[in-house]
C-alpha cells in the first residue's frame, strides 16, 4: 500500500494553497456559485471517473469507480461561508466585505480535495468504490444534505465518512464519538403586538415592551418543566423594540433558538415556550405570533464506523491525542446522511494559540493551524482502505 504520510507531506503546500484560495474568496450560504465551479473544475482536471456539478443545487459529486460490485464509500465536505467581517491580519484574509469561513469549512474542502487527488492517483491499490460529496449550504436550514441526498448523492453508498475542524481541540488530536453527537438546533421568532402610545400615559396603551421583558425573564425558567436528565438549551439572542425614549411601541420581537438532543425533550421545550407566551398573552392583552423552525436532526454516529476513525487514529504515528468527545447542542446536517447509511462524524483539532488560531468557531478573527489539515486527511484515507480491507 503507498505510504499516506508521504503523500500527504507531498501535497501539504497545495493544500494549504487551496484553503487559503477558498478563506479569500467564500460565498454564503446557497450562494456558492464560484466555488462549486472551482470544485467541479479542480475534480474534473484530476480525471475522475465521474464529476457531477449542480447537484441538488450547487452540491458538487466526483466519483472513482472501480467495480460498481465492490462496496463504495462516501467522503464529505461543505463549502459555505457565514455573514462574518474578517478582521484577520493575514495574508489571506477574506476579500468579500462582512464574508468570511468562520467555521472551518474552507479547511473542509481542501483537505477533500487531496483526499481525492491522493486516491485517484493511487486508484490500482483501492478495492472499491469513492464518492466525494462537496456540500453547499450546511450553515442555513434546511441545509443543502437533504436535497443534494434526493438527487442520488448517496446512491450505491455504503458508508459515510465526515470530519469538522475544531477550534476545541489543540491540533494534533482527533475527536471521535459513537452515537449521538450533536443536538437539534431549532429557531424561535416571536412577534409582540399590542397598543402604542405616548410614554407619559401608560395606562392607555398596550405595551409589548413590558410584556417582552417578562416573556424573557419567564423563557429562563423553561428548563425546570424539563428532566434534569435532559440535556437542554434555551437562548434569547435578539430583542427588537421602539426606536424613541417616549413612544411605547406597537410591537416587539424576540428571536433565539433551542437546543435538544432528542425529540421528548425537544416537544417538552416547545410546549413550555407555547404556556409562557400565552400566560405572558392573557396577563398583558397581547397578541403574539410565533415562527417555530425545527432544525436538523441529531448527528448520531455508527459504533462499528466510529471504530474505524478511532483505529485509524489510534494507529497513526502522526496524531499526538485521540479522545472520545462529549456530545455538543451545536447543529450539523452530516445528520441526514447517517439517517440513510451508516457512517461516522469526527473532529480534527487545529486550535494554536501561538499561531493566532485560538479563537471559536463564529469569532471574526477565527483561523486554524493549517497543520491539523494533514490529520483529517490521514484519518479519511486510512478509514477508507480500513472498509475495504474489512469487505473484500
């Protein structure tokens, strides 16, 4: 078999190119058009057996195909970026005002990339089949998993492999899990509507303000109507109200989201939310609308493809640390994939603060140890050829 390492350590610099071309140049989410080319192209010029662009809508598929008999695995990666002002002072910074890869997905795609440069060139060594699956749109519900998954993105699959990038874990360490990993990460927005008026008088009014302040301070205690079990989240993080000191206004609004692990929980959650708001209704006069959008489901991994990352983590000379993770109410659509086929999500850490990359995830000056990138890279390799020794 060809020495990963080497190969890794021969196309490390092209890699680190490729990640900071994408950090330069991100696009949001369902916007992705440049880069889902850039992808198609890049793949296309490998001589994969198979490139398939605008897959359900900018999702980008390569595939090599050894014998459509023998077992196929999936590798994915997503590619969107978040509505962040980059205020890096790097080379590499974004070129795209209030634009920026925040989370790591830039990393994602590159490391993809010459996962499949490196596998393509060594095809003769593979005993199955490889689909890349390059992801638009991971970081806005519904996510771009659950269409891309309708126009044949998993036909033929048999297991899937992910990783994401972690500002959590020192680089060096790779994180997996079996079984749930992530929660569900579920949107509220609420509107208040009462009677405005004069600040002076109010009595005469009807006033939202009032009636938002206490609808808050209710929302804190939702989680005692909930088992102590029950790891659950509850956050306010936008309040919109008024725009003058003496005017009561007509409406406020309130928006945050909640966060489970499973779907008692969750339907306990959201019955409590629906009693605050109509208590909060009848003691105020208050008319209320509330936008309820559940997110994606939780990421739960396989046990015997978990075991396949951890071995190849475990057994690599180049990874300092494997740990087993907690389970996290951050959100991730991976989830939709593991619905159809087994599969497994893990973390490889890239958190340096004497490289400036010590920042989460989200944060404007976010940025990763370009070093970690090499590990991911390994783990997906050698999971890969691990399925196919295990299915011969």
């Amino acid at each position: 078999m060809f020495n990963i390492t080497q190969q890794i350590e021969k196309h490390y610099r092209e890699m680190v190119d490729l990640r900071r071309h994408f950090h330069m140049n991100p696009e949001l989410s369902f916007q992705e058009y440049k880069t889902s080319q850039y992808i198609a192209d890049y793949l296309t010029d490998l001589g994969l057996d198979e490139v398939r662009t605008n897959v359900g809508g900018l999702g980008v598929i390569g595939k090599i195909i050894i014998d459509k008999n023998l077992p196929t695995v999936a590798l994915r990666a997503d590619f969107d970026a978040l509505p962040i002002q980059d205020e890096k002072d790097v080379s590499y910074k974004s070129t795209i005002d209030g634009v920026m890869h925040a989370c790591g997905h830039d990393a994602h795609t590159a490391s993809l990339l010459i996962v499949a440069k490196i596998l393509n060139a060594h095809k003769d060594e593979l005993t199955g089949n490889v689909t890349f699956i390059f992801q638009h749109g991971e970081e806005v519900d519904p996510g771009g998993a659950i269409s891309m998954i309708k126009d044949g993105a998993l036909d033929h699959v048999d297991i899937i492999f992910g990783q994401h990038m972690s500002s959590d874990l020192p680089v060096g360490t790779i994180g997996y899990k079996s079984g749930t990993l992530t929660g569900m990460p579920d949107d509220f927005f609420i509107t208040m509507k009462g009677k405005g008026g004069h600040a002076s008088k109010p009595e005469s009014t009807i006033d939202p303000v009032a009636a938002t302040i206490s609808l808050c301070n209710q929302m804190q205690f939702i989680h005692r109507n909930i088992p102590s079990s029950s790891s659950n989240v509850l956050s306010i993080t936008m309040i919109q109200t008024g725009s003058q000191n003496n005017i009561i206004p007509e409406e406020s609004k309130i928006a945050g989201t909640i966060r489970t692990f499973d779907y008692q929980t969750q339907k306990l959650m959201i019955d409590s939310l629906k009693k605050c708001l109509n208590s909060t209704s009848t003691y105020f006069g208050i008319t209320y609308e509330l936008e309820y959008l559940k997110g994606y489901p939780p990421v739960v991994n396989d046990h015997y493809a978990t075991h396949l990352i951890y071995d190849s983590a475990s057994n690599s000379t180049s990874i300092d640390k494997v740990i087993e993770l907690e389970a996290s109410l951050g959100g991730e659509d991976f989830s939709y994939y593991l619905q159809r086929v087994p599969g497994s999500f893990f973390h490889t850490g890239t958190y340096n603060p004497n490289f400036k990359a010590g920042y989460p995830h989200h944060h404007p000056l976010f940025d990763i140890d370009e070093s970690g990138m090499k590990l991911g890279v390994e783990v997906l390799i050698n999971a890969t050829m691990k399925y196919f020794n295990d299915n011969q």
